[in-house]
C-alpha cells in the first residue's frame, strides 16, 4: 500500500514538472511568433509608405523603419525546486 502511494505521488509531482516546462516552452515559442509577425507588418507598412510618396514620406518611412525593431518580452523559465525538477 505504501509503495503504491510513494509511486502514484512521484508520477503526479513528475508530471507536473513536465507540464510547467512544457507551459514554459509554448508560451516562449508563441510570444517569438507573434514577435515575429508584429515586425513583419510593421516592416511591410513602411514598404508601403516608402513606395508611393514623396521624398519627404520616404525619410519617414526610414525613421519608422527604426521603431520596428523591437525586443520581445522575455519569459522567465520555471524556478527548480532543490532537487534540480
């Protein structure tokens, strides 16, 4: 009985290790992703104002090329307990 409890308590905190990770990686890959896209648009609308316009519109359209380039936030991994899970 108490081999059986010691198993089904280490399989549940296991799991739930894996699952933090797991929660840790998806939201890394999903705040890149829409990092990504977010540049994309913003790059692919100053080509937009570059294209048709002026000269005037073209150097502004240089100077918001400059505010595209943003860092995406950072998520903070899960904290290890002592054991290193």
């Amino acid at each position: 009985m108490l081999k059986t409890a010691l198993c089904l308590t280490s399989i549940i905190f296991l799991a739930g290790c894996a699952t933090r990770d797991q929660l840790y990686y998806d939201a890394s890959k999903a705040i890149s992703k829409d990092a990504t896209v977010a540049s994309s648009a913003c790059f692919a609308s100053v080509a937009e104002i570059a294209k048709g316009g002026d000269n005037a519109a073209k150097t502004a359209a240089i100077t918001l090329a400059e505010k595209c380039k943003v860092e995406p936030a950072k998520v903070h991994p899960p904290k290890r307990n002592w054991f290193g899970w």
